[in-house]
C-alpha cells in the first residue's frame, strides 16, 4: 500500500509533467526555435525523477529471488502442497507403444472370446 509520501510525489510530478508537456507544445507553437528551452527540459526530467521515486516509495516488499527461499515460503503458508503440487499431481506421458500394444492384445482377445 503506497503511503500519503509516495502518492504526494506521484501527484506533484504527474502535474509537474503535465505541465511541462503544455509549456513544450506551446513553445513548439508560438516559437519557430529548433530546441526546447531549459527550464522546460529541467521541468520534465524533474518530473519524471519524482515520479519515479514516489513509485519506488510506494512499491510493496519485494518477494525473494531464489526459487528454494520462495518455493518453502510458499509451502510453509499453503500448508502442505505447496506452489508445485499440481506438477506432483499430474499424470505422467503416455506410452503410446504400450497402449498399442495391450490394444491389440485386448483385440485379439476379443476376438477369440467370440469363436469360442
């Protein structure tokens, strides 16, 4: 959950962006110079940096990198199975060369379960 800090940093830079933006449109308007004045460029990089910082001051804990560290901590809170229990779980590859072959044992059968 993002704190009142972040979220003031996010809003002043969005408005200080928003801002430069208008002041960067309105100059390319009225004024026939190839680059952008300085303050408007120093405007715009402010912006941003605060923006960025207030997501960072917002931003939840971060989950850890190691798959061990996460997959026993996800283990630990789901009691029991875990994050990879539906791999456990699941059936493993058919071998098609077996089912062939008790198909056609299970043909022949058939068959001479009828004649007899």
């Amino acid at each position: 959950m993002a704190s009142s800090s972040s979220k003031a940093l996010i809003a002043l830079g969005t408005i200080l962006l928003a801002h430069a933006c208008y002041s960067a449109y309105e100059h390319s308007a009225l004024h026939l110079a190839a680059g952008l004045p300085l303050d408007i460029s120093i405007e715009t990089v402010l912006s941003v940096v605060f923006i960025c910082v207030g997501l960072v001051l917002g931003a939840e804990e971060l989950k850890p990198i190691s798959w061990r560290v996460w997959a026993g901590r996800a283990e630990r809170e789901s009691g029991g199975g875990g994050p990879f229990q539906g791999l456990e779980d699941r059936l493993g590859f058919v071998d098609i060369r077996v089912k062939r072959k008790d198909f056609a044992d299970w043909v022949r059968d058939q068959g001479s379960d009828n004649k007899g």
